[in-house]
C-alpha cells in the first residue's frame, strides 16, 4: 500500500520508481585493497589445514611474512608422514 502511495506521488513529481537488482562488486584488483592500505607486515595463520590462506593472503600482500601454525591433527599427520 505504502509503496503504491510514494510511486503515486513521485510519478505525479515526474519521476519513475523502479527496482533494480544491481549488486555492487568491485573490480578484482580493487577488491583487497582496503587490506593493502592497512600496511600489514605480518601475518599469523594459526590452526592452518592445507594453506589456503596463507596463499590467498600472500598474493594480496606479497611483502607480508606469513607465520603459519599447523593444527594439532595436521602436525601428527605430517610427523607420522616422517616415519
């Protein structure tokens, strides 16, 4: 009801109402960016399980150092894959 009001008013106002499905994203360059202007210089990745973060975030910030902890069940995954 509301709605069918305000389209009234402002079509007698001589504007138009209408829905658009428009969602906002940014160009993927642009898209960390605000991270970048954060001049993180280190990262901790704790309870990593295959480093996926710390990829994605390396290639957002190149310059950072990025200290990765394993999870428990990873550390005895790799030390038993040592033999």
């Amino acid at each position: 009801m509301m709605k069918k009001v305000a389209k009234k008013i402002l079509e007698a106002m001589g504007f138009e109402l209408r829905r658009v499905n428009y969602k906002f994203e940014p160009k993927k360059k642009d898209r960390f960016k605000w991270i970048r202007d954060l001049d993180i210089r280190t990262v901790l990745d704790v309870g990593a399980h295959t480093g996926e973060f710390a990829a994605e975030i390396h290639a957002i910030l190149p310059e950072a150092t990025i200290i990765i902890r394993l999870n428990r069940y990873e550390r005895s995954t790799i030390s038993s894959s040592r033999g």
